[in-house]
C-alpha cells in the first residue's frame, strides 16, 4: 500500500471510513466490522477515521476491540463537536471546556493513551475557531493527541485555525458528485501544507452502482433523508452512475475502484476513506491504490461528473447551513 502525508502524519494512501460500523445506513454485524479493521491491517491500510458521534461513542469503543494488541499499526482518527441531544437536531459544540471533556471520554473508549489525529468535527460559528483550537492544541501539548484537524470548515476557517496551530489535516465530503472543496480549500490545503481526508468517496455508496432507489434502503438509513437519494433526483444521478461503470469496464476495474482511484489522482495529499464493514468490499477498495488511470479517463470523468452535474444538493438544507463555515 502507498504512502501519503497528511501534514506530518504518514498514513496508507486510502484509509477506513469506521461511521457506518456502528447504524447509519444499515445494521451492520460488529464481529464482521472487526474482522474488517483487523483485515485492512494485513493489507496495509492503517488509517481508521472514527468520530465521538458515530453511534454515541459506541463506535470508538468498536475499535478498541478490532485494533487491541495491535494499537501500534493503526493510526486512529477521532471527532469531537458533532452533538445531538435526545433526538433532538445536530447542532455544533466547540467551547474549549468541552474540547477536553470530549477528548477525555474518546481515550476511554478507545483505550489508548493518544489519539492520532483529532478533528473538529463541524464549526461552532458561535465561538471563535481561535479558542476552539486553542483548546486543541493543549492537548497536543499534554501529550493526549497527536496531531489535530478540521472538518467542513471554509478556506478563511482553515486560515484561522492554521494560524494557532498547524493542522495536519481538513476532512470534507469530496467524490466524483460532490466537488464544492476543488475551488477554494484544496488550493489553501496545498499552499499551507495540510493533508486532505476525503469521506464520502463513493458517494454513500452510490457511485458503486448498487443503490438504484429509497426502496431499496432499510427504515432508518440515513439516505433516505437525503435529496440525491429521492424520486425526483434519481433518473439523472443513475445516469451518471451508468456513465461510471462504462469507464470502468474499459479501465478493467469496478465502478468503486474507478471512484476511489479518481479521487486520489487529485492531488498527491489527498486520502479518500472509503466505509465499509465487509472484508470483500475493503480488498475491492484497497486495489484502488495501484490504479493509474489514463488522462482520456481523467479528463472525462471530471467533464462528466463536472461540479453541480448531481441532482440534488448532498444534504438536507438545515444540515447544509452547518458545513463550509
């Protein structure tokens, strides 16, 4: 497996997306996910993104189980600031109180004495990004966190943040349907010399051709709720997805594989993490690193899958006024 740098931090070239091992979409086995991190170990992937969210912290205490004996070989993600109380909407919390509260209660559950990479999970608009960091970067100093990140932030964010301590890495939805970071934040992420984590990098899993509607989705899948994924959206998204797997046959490689494998010829510092559970889906999406696709490839899938060609936006509109901030 290659080798990318996130700021200083060196990591495999695609990660593990660990959010959907604990219920979003579906109801995933437990035993399965950890056979899953343990696999992804043996064929190089080392890099596993988490978040005190998924799952109410149950997911951060997943991967104390899958990684035990093993803490060394992986380089563990984790998020703070992401809250939702009793059912209620998610709102962001980054008051330097809780900075501390929360990183606390990660190594618990995680069972280890230091957390890679710690992120602001959204911006709290309501406090200034300086404190929140701040608060961040004395955890650095304590010795409980590594490095530290940001997630959905802006290009003047990502500045500001930069200023009080070096992130290491921005994590925002990128793939081939979602392109919004390609105008403003990577050519910020490039200049100041931060690494970029890419979630989403099969599009919730419709870039690989296997969801063809809702119907087809559980009760509670968190899809359900989103606009790309509705009646009205479909024929032109499926369309796209159609386009995909064409040039993925001529390119001997599968939908999924071609996604992951365009995302990372974008720029040498981005890291796609694709999610999975299933240990035949990580080998398909591990063999997306020694992809190289021919510039004919390149060029027509950008022209295809050119910003704004998705049919609706990629979350619901209360949610959207929480990103980029």
């Amino acid at each position: 497996m290659q080798r990318r740098k996130l700021g200083g931090l060196e990591v495999s070239a695609v990660g593990l997306g660990c959010g959907t091992m604990t219920p979003f979409y579906d109801a995933p086995d437990p035993d399965s996910a950890i056979a899953t991190i343990r696999r992804a170990r043996e064929l190089g992937i080392d890099f596993l993104d988490t978040s005190d969210a998924y799952g109410l912290g149950r997911n951060e205490e997943l991967i104390a189980r899958a990684v035990a004996g093993h803490r060394g070989d992986y380089v563990i993600a984790s998020k703070f600031g992401n809250v939702q109380l009793q059912g209620g909407p998610r709102f962001a919390d980054g008051r330097p109180e809780y900075v501390k509260e929360c990183c606390d209660n990660s190594l618990k559950r995680l069972q280890t004495d230091v957390i890679d990479l710690y992120f602001i999970h959204r911006v709290d608009a309501d406090v200034p990004i300086e404190d929140t960091v701040g608060a961040m970067a004395e955890l650095v100093q304590a010795g409980k966190v590594r490095t530290l990140g940001i997630c959905e932030a802006g290009a003047a964010t990502i500045r500001r943040a930069h200023t009080i301590h070096p992130l290491a890495a921005v994590q925002i939805e990128y793939s081939l349907w979602t392109r919004d970071v390609e105008a403003e934040v990577l050519p910020v992420c490039e200049e100041l010399g931060i690494g970029f984590v890419a979630y989403s990098p099969l599009g919730r899993g419709f870039l690989t051709g296997g969801v063809t509607g809702v119907e087809g989705l559980r009760e509670g899948d968190a899809r359900r709720r989103m606009p790309r994924f509705q009646p009205e959206n479909l024929a032109r998204n499926l369309a796209l997805v159609e386009e995909l797997k064409a040039h993925a046959a001529a390119e001997r490689c599968t939908p999924a594989q071609l996604a992951i494998a365009w995302v990372l010829s974008r720029r040498p510092f981005i890291v796609p993490i694709p999610g999975t559970s299933h240990v035949n889906r990580l080998e398909e999406n591990t063999a997306a690193a020694g992809l190289r696709l021919s510039a004919d490839t390149e060029d027509a899938l950008a022209h295809i899958f050119a910003p704004g060609a998705a049919a609706g936006a990629r979350y619901p509109a209360a949610h959207l006024e929480r990103l980029m901030i």
